[in-house]
C-alpha cells in the first residue's frame, strides 16, 4: 500500500469508514512529512500540530461512532496564508501585519472544511499580499520548488502547491488573482483549479476585488471535485457568491470527451512559448483527440489584455496600501509599493475604460465557447526558474515580455480553468497544460481534466524524497 501520507481522500475516507486506518493515522502521517521535508522546501507559514491533532482525535471518535460530520471528516488540510483562519494568524506574507491581535472568524472555504471535519495542518506561504507569481515574501523568506529547490515553485500560492507535491497534507486551498494557484501547479506538478468567480465564497473582499477566485491544489482531479463539493457554497458575507446549486462534482466525473469541441491554442496568437513546452503541450492535446475529442487549432481571437489587467491589479495595490500607517507601508515590498503607486496614478475614466474592455473580452470569450466546449492551452510558456527572481532571466531585461500570458485572461472572464501536469522537460521539469471552459461550466473542466489524468496520472517528485531520505540518514 502507498504511504498514508500520499493517500488520496477518497482512499482515506474509505480506509476510515473501514476502520483500517484512523484520522490520527493519516494526520500524524502528514505531520510526520511537514517535519521530514519543510525545512529544505519552506512550505508553511506556520504549522498547528497540537490543534491538528485534538481535531484528528475527535474525527476518530466520530468515525468509530459511525457519525462523521461530512464528506472529508478526518482529511488533513491546509489554507494559503491570505484566507482567514479561526485561532492562527493570517499575516499574508506580510510583517505590516501583526500577530498578536483576535483571529476570530474562518474564510468560507476555510469554515465549510471545517464544518465537515477537516483538520487544518497550518498555513501555507504566499508573496506578500499575493503580488507576485513566485513565493517568497519579508516575513516568511523562499518557497522552494521540490524538484530542484534552486528553482521557485512560482506563485503566490506556491506553499500549497509544494505541500501538495510533497504530500503534506491532503487538500490545500489556495488563491488566484491572476494564476496564483496555475502558475504554482505547472510549476510543480500538480493540480490546480480556479473555480468560476463566485463558485466559492470568498470574504473579506480582496484588494484585487472580482479577480479574486478560491482554488484548489491537490494530487487527483477526484480530490479536486471532492473538494469543491464542501466548499461550493454561498456564505452570507461574500455578496458575490453564486447561488448554490447543490452539485455533486464528483458524479459523472469519468464522463470522458467523447464529442466535445475543444480548441487548442499553443499562444493565444500573441505569447512566446518555449520550444519544450510547446511540444509537450502538443502531445497532451494529441491525447485529448485519442480519446475522441474533436480537437482544432484556433486562436479565440483577442489581443493581449495585459494592459487590462494591470490597471486593476494596481488600482488594487493602490487601494490595499492605502489602508496602512506610513510604518506599515515601510516594511512592505518595494515591487508591491511601485505597483500601488502605477495605481495611485490612474484616473477613473482609465478605471472604467479597463472595465469596459475587461466586459469586451467577456462577451468575445462567451461567444468563442458557442462553438468550443473547451479551449487549451499552456499553462505558461516556461519552466521554474532560480529563486530570488520575479521572472526568469530571459524576461527580466525587456519589462514588457510576458512570462504568464495565459492566466490573467481567465481571471478577468472569471471562467473555469485549471492547470493539468502533462509531462517532464529533459531536465526534469513539469510543464502544465491549461484546460478553460465557459464560465459555470466547471465540471466540465474537472471531466476534461480526469480523462487525460486516467491514461497520464500525474507524478509526484520521488526524487526529492529519496535524496532528503539519503540526507538525513547521513547526518
């Protein structure tokens, strides 16, 4: 049998319901790889294992009672360090903000988790308020990518994405502004959701305001699902929320794409994309007509909209920062300050044009999926890069190059996407591919996703177990 700690819930559950294995089991299990691993990796914020365990023990009681509260009583979770979480601080990556004060209210996802007795582990890293597409702030230092930990696992919410390349913890919910759970998905291997806007409450408000989308970083695309199941429900606080619509994810998750119409686009008609991912990009899509999709080549036909998105990303810095004491602000990043200042500089008829374009692309993309159920893509046109950067060497002297082209459209559309491993470079490094829907139509994302999961499961870093295993026996 696989070790405890790389065990799906699905497979956990059933253990449980089985009384082949105990909550405690399966918390103890992941602790045991927080404390093996989280040294040469930094994935965690801050980790609760006296708390995490009180909750493991009171699962195990519910379990031998035959009454477990729901669908992940007993699943070892984690939760990005920018949702809020009752009894641990939430600093976001920030030394502007301070520990000492009441953490007294859960995030929605965080709550419904909670409700259905999940046990939280801790907090996973994030760039400071999430600005940036790598992982490494002030207050916490780097995140490093467990596939070689001289490389960055991307971001913001790359924490989650290495606890759940390394297992530590079963499910992890992070965030995405503007592919913050993608790029860290890509990056290191694993599956990464961003729900349609408003699937998953969110509260408070972001900053980056309806940017903002709750995800999912997991192992298994039926993870995903079961994970969304719990926390795809309204909560009164998020007046965005959409209505509940009751969905079981998980059933007619093996639907497969026999029929559907998918359009595959390697660059959108605008990104530079590596040669090596593109080709491995290529195959993936090749699976997908294998499998009896009718696959063409098409390009959605709108311009780069990274101007589009800048404006609200900055008007977003700007209104966080303004929120903060002049001592605040001084011990923030100084990318994240230049960033609120590009947004202090903005009028308001520049503020409402950006809105009008964002519902320009919105409508465009609506009408593209009247003839497409689905639209492929690279995750990124790169691989990881060195830690210490914001953007890889090659993209650091022209400003203007884009090194995630592909994710912030969907966050400005507010559709569906995830990011799916799809193979290796021949240095070893995982490339992703993206798989878009029409907005609501997220099962069709996670359907479309298990299909290529099923005849390409997804590899998890072994490599890096066995030289941290080496490691530590040596010393």
């Amino acid at each position: 049998m696989s070790e405890i700690a790389d065990l799906s819930a699905s497979q956990l559950i059933s253990l449980y319901r089985d009384r082949q294995l105990s909550p405690v089991e399966a918390t103890k299990a992941a602790l045991e790889r927080i404390d093996t691993y989280n040294s040469s990796v930094n994935a965690f914020a801050i980790v609760d294992e006296k708390t995490a365990l009180v909750e493991a023990q009171a699962s195990e009681v519910r379990w031998l009672n035959g009454n477990p509260l729901g669908l992940v009583d007993g699943i070892p979770f984690t939760a990005k360090d920018l949702l809020l979480t009752k009894g641990l601080p939430t600093r976001r990556g920030s030394k502007a903000i301070i520990a000492n004060q009441p953490w007294e209210e859960d995030a929605p996802a965080v709550a419904r988790l909670r409700e259905q007795g999940a046990v939280l582990l801790g907090k996973t890293t994030t760039s400071e308020f999430g600005w940036k597409g790598v992982t490494d702030s002030p207050l916490t230092g780097i995140t490093r990518n467990p596939w070689n930990t001289e490389l960055t696992p991307g971001g913001s919410s790359g924490g989650a994405a290495v606890a759940a390349a390394l297992g530590m913890g079963t499910l992890h919910l992070g965030t995405d502004g503007g592919g913050s759970s993608r790029t860290p998905a890509a990056l290191t291997g694993v599956f990464g959701f961003k729900p349609t806007f408003g699937r998953v409450a969110g509260y408070p408000s972001a900053h980056t305001g309806t940017l903002f989308h709750i995800g999912v970083l997991v192992r298994t695309v039926t993870d995903a699902a079961v994970t969304l199941n719990v926390i795809a429900h309204p909560d009164v606080r998020d007046w965005y929320a959409l209505p509940d619509e009751q969905q079981d994810y998980t059933l007619n998750l093996n639907r497969g794409v026999a029929g559907l119409r998918i359009a595959y686009s390697p660059n959108l008609g605008y990104a530079d994309v590596d040669s090596e991912v593109a080709a491995l990009v290529k195959a993936a899509v090749d699976v997908f007509a294998k499998l009896g999709a009718v696959v063409e080549q098409v390009d959605p036909g709108f311009g780069n909209p990274r101007s589009i998105f800048q404006t609200f990303w900055q008007v977003g810095a700007a209104k966080l920062l303004r929120g903060f004491s002049p001592e605040q602000r001084a011990v923030i990043e100084e990318g994240l300050q230049a960033s609120a200042r590009e947004g202090d500089r903005l009028t308001l008829p520049e503020y409402l044009s950006a809105q009008d374009a964002r519902e320009a692309l919105g409508r465009h993309l609506q009408r593209f999926h009247e003839n497409y159920d689905l639209l492929i893509t690279p995750t990124l046109p790169v691989v990881a890069f060195p830690v210490g950067q914001n953007r890889p060497q090659s993209y650091i002297d022209n400003p203007q190059r884009d090194w995630s082209p592909f994710s912030y459209v969907f966050n400005l559309t507010q559709q569906p996407a995830a990011s799916v491993p799809c193979g290796f470079t021949k240095n070893g490094l995982p490339v992703g591919i993206q798989i878009v829907a029409a907005k609501y139509r997220d099962l069709l994302v996670l359907q479309a996703a298990k299909a290529y999961e099923n005849v390409s499961p997804f590899v998890m870093p072994v490599a890096f177990f066995k030289a941290s295993k080496k490691l530590s026996q040596s010393s």
